[in-house]
C-alpha cells in the first residue's frame, strides 16, 4: 500500500456519499411525506430510477421533469388548496385505499418496460402498490382507481412536459 491510498479510498468514499445524497437526499419534505412515486424504466425508455413525485404534508412537492441530463432537473412547487383538495379526495377514495401489490397492463411482448413505485404515508401505516407497464389497453388490467389515481398525480406535476398519463384514458373533471 502507498502513501496516496488512504487519500484515494477518502475521496471515494465522498463520492460515494455525494452521488448517494444527490440522487435520493435531496428529496426531503420539512414535515412528513403523505405520497412518493419513483419512475422506473428500462429498455427503449428513460432508463434509471427518477423521482416522480413527492409530496409533503406542508403542501410542497418535489419532482424529476424529464430532463434527467440537465442540473434543472428537479423542480419544486407548492399544492394550491384546489390540489390539496383533489389530492385528499384521491388517496381518501375507498378503492384507492384497498390497493396494494402489483398492477400490469402490458399485453402482449415489448422491448421495454416501466413502473412506478408508490407509497402512501397513512397514520395506520404505509400504503405500497406498483404500477407495472401503464400504456396499451390497461383497462382490462388496471383498477379505474389507479387510473384516476395516475391522472390526478400529473395534475400535480405543473412544471413539466413528462406524464405517465399522456397514455391513459384520463377521466374528465
């Protein structure tokens, strides 16, 4: 071993945890999380692990927009109280409650595939179901509370042009 090891294991060590701390640290609430969703795709897709959405209980959210080369990438925003109201009414709804596990709506073979990972902070615990593959003819697979469930999470997503539900049938308000 030479004298410069332990400066080279230091300073992987930092990059390391810089790298570790500029993908997921970052994505902090002041209070608590009510609602996260990565985006996950891999393939002819955006490849890689992305915030899709954060949001907090004091209203801010947190997202990736799509241009996951640029420094911009994230971008922050506050809930108006109309938001706030759809949001509640989405994670309140019976059926969106009752949904846990997996959900697939790939028919048929693709070179590609993407989910999302969405996790519920509820005061009697945390809420965890996948959206697997959300394009085709997913109502045949996908309960119509997801679906809402998808439309409404780009409702919050203002500052961006990426939506998983440009290739939903989203219901009208």
């Amino acid at each position: 071993m030479n004298a410069n090891s332990p400066l080279a294991f230091r300073w992987l060590l930092v990059s390391m945890v810089v790298l570790l701390l500029s993908e997921f640290g970052l994505a902090q609430c002041k209070g608590k999380p009510l609602l996260k969703v990565t985006y996950e795709g891999v393939g002819m897709v955006i490849n890689g692990k992305h915030l899709y959405l954060l949001v907090c209980e004091s209203g801010e959210t947190e997202y990736d927009n799509g241009e996951f080369q640029g420094a911009s990438r994230r971008k922050k925003d506050q809930l108006t109280d109309k938001q706030r109201i759809e949001l509640t009414t989405l994670l309140n709804d019976a059926a969106m409650r009752n949904l846990t596990g997996k959900y697939s709506g790939v028919i048929g073979f693709r070179d590609h595939s993407e989910w999302l990972d969405i996790a519920i902070f509820r005061p009697e615990g945390k809420q965890e179901l996948t959206a697997l593959d959300f394009y085709g003819d997913i109502k045949k697979s996908y309960p119509p509370s997801l679906i809402a469930f998808m439309c409404g999470l780009d409702k919050l997503r203002t500052r961006t042009d990426w939506h998983v539900s440009e290739t939903l049938t989203c219901p009208a308000n």
